[in-house]
C-alpha cells in the first residue's frame, strides 16, 4: 500500500479533492433548491441532469482524449467545471441549473476517466489491487469530508459554491505537475447488451437497478432532507452516513462474495436494504433511525455494484471480462437517470417518505429477482468464482475496465498456482513409488571438528 501511495500521491490527492468538491455541491444543490422554493419534481431533473451528462461523458471523452491527449482534454473541463460551480447563484432557475448538471456530469465524467486512465498507468500487476481499493477510499472520503464543509457555512450565500470551484481549480494541480508520462489510451469494445444479458440477466438486471438506487442516495438524499424539515447539520450527518456504510461494509461483503454462493449474498444485502427502507418510512420522525437506516442502505447498495459485477464475471471468459465492463457501466448509467426522475415523482405523490419507498421497491425487486435466478442454474462452486474488486458505481468503464483486468490477472494466478501444486504433489507421489523399502537406520560416522 505505501508504494501505492509514494507512486500516486499527487493523483490520489488531486481525486480526493475532486471528490470534495462534487460531493459538496451536489449536497449543496439540494439545500439551496428548497430555499429557492423549488418543487421537488423541479429538483429531480435539476440531479437525473448529472447523471445524463455522466453517462454522455463516460462514451465521449475516450474520442477526445484520443484526438487531442489527457492534458488538454483534462485542463478543458476543469475550466467548465469550476466556471460551472459558480454560476449556480447566479442563475437560480431550475432549467438553468439543469442544463448546468447536465453540463458538470459530463466534464466530471471526462475528469474521472482521465484520472483513472493516469491511476491505472501509475500501477503494475502487483499492486493494482491495492491502488483500486485505496482509489474507493480516497473517494468516499472525499464526499464525507465535503458533508463537513457544507456545516462551516450559509447555503443560502455564494461562499459554499466558491469553495467547490477553488478546490476543483487546486486539484488539477498536483495531478497535471506530478503526474508523468502521459499514458497511452485504449479502452475494450463492449460486449452488446444481447450478449450481456444472456450470459449475466441478474447482472444485468441488477446493476440497472442499482443504478436508480445510487444515483436517487446521490442526488435526492439532500432534497429529502430538506423536505423532512432537516437542518443543514442534520442533512449533512445523513448524507455522510450513506457514505460512510458503503465505505465500512465494502470490503466484509467483499471477503463473504468469494467464500459463498453470491446470488444468496445479493439477495440478502438487498432484502436487508428493503426492510430497513421500510422501518425509515415507519419512523421517519426520529433522526437517529434516519442515521441508521442511511448507513445501512449506504452499505448495501455501494458493495452491491462491485458484487455484481464479479457475479457476471463468473459466467465470462477471460477475453470478455474486460469487455463486459464498458457495457455494465452503461446500463447502469441508464438507471442513474432515471433514479432522480422516479424518486421526485414518488416524493410528490407520497411526501419525503416517497424517496425510502422508492428506494426499498428496488432493492425489494433485486431481491426477488435474484431469488427467482436461483431457481433457474445452478451457482458455480466456490472455486470456479473469481475475485471480488472494490469498484464504486460512480466509477466510470476505465475504472471498471481496469477492475476487471485485475480480476483476470489474480484469477489466472491462481490457476497456475493451483496446477503447480498439483504438478508438485503428483511429482512427490511418483518419487515416493519410486523409493526403494527403507532399511534399518545406520548411525553415521563421527566427523572432525
């Protein structure tokens, strides 16, 4: 891990307050709606606008990079995104602001790709495994950090809008002055979505579902709690406590992915969402529970992602695994659009307590549809699965990518040692065959000193 670290710092730093930054203005954005009397139908589109311009950035940038280079394209967009982050007080109209989220999901999108293409260059087969989890932790804990800052100050002022565009504006630093060489740039063709979904439908399911589920904690967490009646203190505990699940409960899940069936583990994390969503609408008065039902959803929906990914990994060649991840990331960027869009209808129908309902209708059918593929093929043994990698499903397809090249590295290691040790052992019941009956043990002769 420290040679990750000593290799990477300027990276991860620039990542980490990258992720500051969009983790305080999309809390932010939610606050400063409410006190701008906006609906929250008018919220939701102003939040599925991100995701839109994520998912257009994550299938145009790899084009822009290849035609003018990491550099340019990288300076390019943190000019829009810091000019972006600015101008939301200036023009506090929802179509506006739309257009904005629209305009700042790309830019970040295109920013991540870039970063992680620089990560993945900046690592090597042995440590690759290490750089991605610490890459998950830089970035969860970048979105806490940023909950803090959202208590240092008035979301109704400019200055919590300032602080995002000059720590946006700092982050490019340390990364276009540190990191070096530019790396090569070259992404898989992904599979169809056909060919996914035949070899993976929970997979495939699974992940578009679990993208309304992330991107409606990511972009709709702040608009319930304002609409709840929150402080912005509050709002800010609750927001960091999804996080803050995610980033404890990822690696456990992952540990149990490779040691049992994972349909089972999928169905139980999402079963175990869907109850605490229902006990959220039950006592939705009490902002402890609130807390702890934040957590837990948090920490089911984060490890989620990467568990089914390494669910469909199972079912794929290693030629396809990296292949897959472009496709994956797609379908999943496509039920992060409609998240916002469905929990704001739901919120206008059924009040706040719409956002946990939508959010346990989702895990609730998650659970049912992995419950119902079990009864379909039977699971590959413990030994047949590959790896589990911690990957979040913000992460755009070159993270995902190199996720998956990882993956196919560790598992091929493990092949080759499995079919050494039986090469060895075969070796030594052959020599022992071999031996002659042993005779009565002969006490050596003394030696000289």
């Amino acid at each position: 891990m420290l040679s990750v670290i000593r290799s990477s710092w300027a990276l991860l730093l620039g990542l980490g307050l990258l992720m500051v930054g969009n983790g305080l203005q999309g809390t932010l954005l939610g606050v400063r709606g409410s006190l701008e009397g906006f609906s929250t139908f008018q919220m939701s589109l102003v939040m599925a606008g991100y995701f839109l311009g994520f998912l257009g950035g994550s299938q145009l940038t790899p084009e822009l990079i290849r035609r003018v280079g990491h550099v340019r394209v990288f300076a390019a967009l943190a000019s829009f995104i810091s000019a972006v982050l600015i101008m939301y007080p200036l023009v506090a109209n929802p179509i506006a602001w739309t257009l904005l989220r629209v305009l700042i999901g790309f830019c970040f999108s295109g920013v991540y790709v870039t970063a992680e293409s620089w990560l993945n260059n900046a690592s090597t087969n042995e440590n690759r495994g290490k750089a991605l989890s610490l890459y998950m932790v830089v970035q969860m804990t970048g979105i806490v950090a940023a909950q803090g800052i959202l208590t240092l100050g008035d979301p109704s002022g400019f200055v919590l809008f300032i602080v995002p565009s000059v720590l946006v504006s700092v982050a490019f630093a340390p990364i276009l002055l540190s990191v070096s060489p530019v790396p090569p740039f070259e992404t898989a063709k992904p599979l169809s979505i056909r060919r996914l979904f035949n070899v993976s439908p929970l997979g495939c399911v699974g992940v578009f579902l679990l993208g309304g589920v992330f991107s409606g904690l990511f972009g709709m967490s702040a608009v319930y709690g304002s609409q709840a009646g929150m402080t912005v203190n509050q709002i800010s505990l609750f927001v960091a406590a999804i996080y803050v699940g995610g980033l404890m409960l990822q690696f456990p899940i992952g540990w149990l992915s490779d040691r049992m069936d994972r349909r089972r583990l999928i169905l139980g994390s999402a079963a175990l969402a869907a109850l605490t969503s229902v006990v959220a609408v039950m006592f939705e008065s009490y902002f402890p529970v609130l807390l702890i039902v934040s957590f837990v959803i948090g920490g089911m929906a984060n490890p989620l992602y990467a568990l089914l990914i390494a669910y469909t990994n199972d079912y794929l060649e290693y030629e396809e695994m990296a292949a897959a991840s472009g496709g994956l990331v797609f379908i999943n960027g496509i039920g992060a659009i409609t998240g916002p869009l469905a929990t704001g209808w739901i919120m206008s129908l059924f009040g706040p307590s719409g956002f946990f309902v939508f959010q346990g209708v989702l895990m609730a059918l998650l659970a049912a549809y992995a419950l119902y593929r079990m009864t379909q093929r039977p699971a590959p043994t413990v030994e047949d699965t590959g790896v589990y990698t911690p990957i979040l499903p913000t992460a755009t397809a070159v993270a995902a990518e190199v996720a998956q090249e990882y993956a196919i590295d560790t598992a091929i290691e493990v092949a080759e040692a499995e079919a050494d040790a039986e090469e060895r052992a075969a070796a030594s019941d052959e020599g022992l065959s071999a031996t002659p009956a042993p005779q009565s043990p002969v006490r050596p002769a003394p030696q000289n000193d």
